[in-house]
C-alpha cells in the first residue's frame, strides 16, 4: 500500500514509518511541519530509502493537502499529527484548537474529496485518527476506558483530541467515510521529545539535575511501548473495520513515583553516581498542575479479541530497551537540549 502519513517526525510516527520500513513493502509518504517536536533526524535510517518521501507541510493548509493528496494518491492516511503536549495546552490552548480540531477537519475533508475525484472506492481506502485515552477523563482506583466510555477531557490538549475524535466519527456517520479512531495509553520509547516524564528523568539523570515530580506522584498511567503500539495500529490499518474505535494499552499501571524510581534503580546500575550517590535523591515535588487527572486505564479487550492483537512488551523489558536507547543515542536528546527554542519547554516532568 501507499501509506500517508501525518506528523511522521514526531515521536510516535518516526517509529511507525521505522516499522513499516523495515518490515513491509509499503510506501510511505511522510507529511510533517517539523514544529517544535517534530524531528527530522528520527528517520535518518529510512531517508534515502525509496520507499520513503518527505513532505513538509501544515494539516491546516488545506491546499497543500489537496495538492499532496492528488499527487501521491495514498491508499490509507494515518493521522498522528496533533499538538500533544499536556502543559504547553494549558498556556497556550488556541494553537491545540487549530491544530488538533482545524486540521483534522481539512484533512477529512480534503481526504473525502480526493477519493472522489480520483474515483476511488470508499471500500478500500482508510482515516485511522490516533488519538488518546486522555479524552475519557480521570479514573478513581477502580474500572477501565472501554471504547464505550463517555468522554469527560480535563485539558485543553485532551478537549481538542476530543473534538477531533468526534469529527472522525462524524464523517463515518454522515458520509460514510472510512475513518477508524485509536485511543492509546501513554506511549515510552526510542525518539520521545525528552519534555515527557520517561526521557527527562532519565536526561537529568544524566545531568545529575533535579528530578521534578507534581504532587506526590501517585498519578497512575498505563504504560505501552511504542513499537506495540505501531503494531497494533498495523494490524487496524490491515483488519480494522470502518466506523469502528479500538483501546491500545498494555495493562502497566504504574505511578509516576514509581517510574521514576524505577528509572533511578537502573541507572544506579548502568551509570552509578561518584561518592556512593544515588538518583532518587534528585527528586524533588513540586506543586501539581491543573486539572491534573488521577488515573488512566485501558481495556484492550476489543483489539486483542477481534484483531489478535497483544503486546510483546511489559513494562520491566521494555524501560530497560528505552534506557539503553537513550544512553546510545546521548547526541540525538542533547541537541534537543541545546535547541534555545526548547529550553523553555524542559523545565517540570510531564506524563
């Protein structure tokens, strides 16, 4: 298949394009603004491929997506490009609003009229919509978000991914327009800008920097590894129904304390620290963010029942891969770090 992609140079796409690279004979059209988190230097392993092109461009450009649509006349899109950042949302929300909702909107739109000109069957073409379970709101001690769930979205960020999952659905129902929506768990791996809780704990671990922890740290997450993830999406892409939302998790609930814990355990070991020092002292809490929700927890039953879909990862393998890659890969987080455009944003932990 010839596969569009939106905001492949962001964390979760790069891996996918990885992937699909590596492991299929698809071709991948790689359509991304390289805002603050989109890094070209993710898919500098696929870049020469001729499998692989790069677009650069806005999803709120509604004439370079027709354009591009026409040009490369893709069999499916996967749309990961969004603004995603929890904290950045809160301080400055309208660029979310245009992003998330704005552009989701132009690309169904310009995708519908695509496959109308070019009068390709409904049938065979697909919108899978990544989104979030942050659209589902916060859990108490107890229960899971089932496709089912009602949203109930605590921040700007999660409002808009809200918003935009609606519109997807809006378009299967009134146009009958193959859309399928995702809702993952919070992704860990390879190439995730170092603002998320994972890769900053372990870079200021590096740097023998404090460890910034909101609250008290109990906030629970379910947490999946991002090439499951890029499986899972696989496998909707290929075997998904039309209409249809999947749950991707990995059943890690695990506190954000406990995360960083963990991570300091493993770098006592990798890299210990001079004078009998240990990481966890770095931590530090600090006050908790706004509308900070509590808990998050998939019920992946549907994926993995109708589709066979099940992780490969758990949670022990998977952060020990991750540390390992960022301990390989010190020169592609530190010119992150140096970027003055992104210093500003590395300042407090983040899930």
């Amino acid at each position: 298949m010839k596969l569009l992609i939106t905001g492949g140079c962001g964390f979760i796409g790069s891996n996918f394009i990885i992937d699909q690279i590596k492991f299929s004979k698809n071709e991948i059209i790689n359509y991304d603004n390289i805002t603050y988190a989109g890094n070209k230097a993710n898919l500098k392993i696929v870049e020469k491929n001729s499998r692989y092109t790069f677009i650069k461009g806005d999803i709120c450009d509604n004439n370079l997506v027709k354009k591009t649509l026409l040009k490369t006349e893709p069999d499916a899109i996967i749309h990961f490009a969004a603004e995603s950042h929890v904290d950045r949302s809160i301080n400055e929300p309208n660029s979310f609003i245009k992003t998330n909702i704005y552009g989701t909107a132009i690309l169904l739109e310009e995708s519908m009229k695509y496959l109308k000109l070019k009068n390709k069957s409904f049938d065979s073409f697909r919108f899978i919509h990544v989104s979030t379970d942050e659209v589902f709101g916060s859990l108490g001690k107890k229960g899971f978000f089932k496709e089912t769930s009602h949203y109930n979205p605590s921040s700007p960020y999660s409002a808009t991914k809200a918003s935009s999952d609606h519109l997807a659905r809006a378009w299967f129902k009134t146009y009958k327009f193959p859309t399928i929506v995702t809702n993952c768990s919070n992704n860990y791996g390879p190439y995730q800008f170092p603002e998320k809780l994972i890769p900053l704990t372990i870079a200021n671990c590096f740097d023998e920097k404090e460890l910034p922890v909101y609250g008290k740290g109990d906030n629970v997450r379910d947490w999946l590894y991002v090439y499951d993830h890029c499986k899972a999406l696989e496998l909707i892409l290929l075997f998904g129904k039309a209409g249809e939302s999947y749950n991707i998790g990995s059943n890690n609930e695990i506190s954000n304390i406990e995360i960083i814990n963990t991570i300091c355990k493993i770098m006592d070991s990798l890299r210990p620290l001079k004078r009998s020092k240990k990481y966890r002292d770095l931590i530090k809490f600090v006050p908790d963010r706004p509308g900070h929700d509590y808990r998050y927890a998939i019920d992946s039953t549907k994926i993995k029942d109708e589709l066979g879909w099940k992780p490969q990862e758990n949670f022990k393998t998977g952060i020990v891969k991750t540390i390992n890659w960022y301990i390989k890969n010190e020169i592609w987080w530190r010119k992150i770090q140096n970027n003055k455009y992104n210093q500003e944003r590395l300042g407090l932990i983040n899930d």
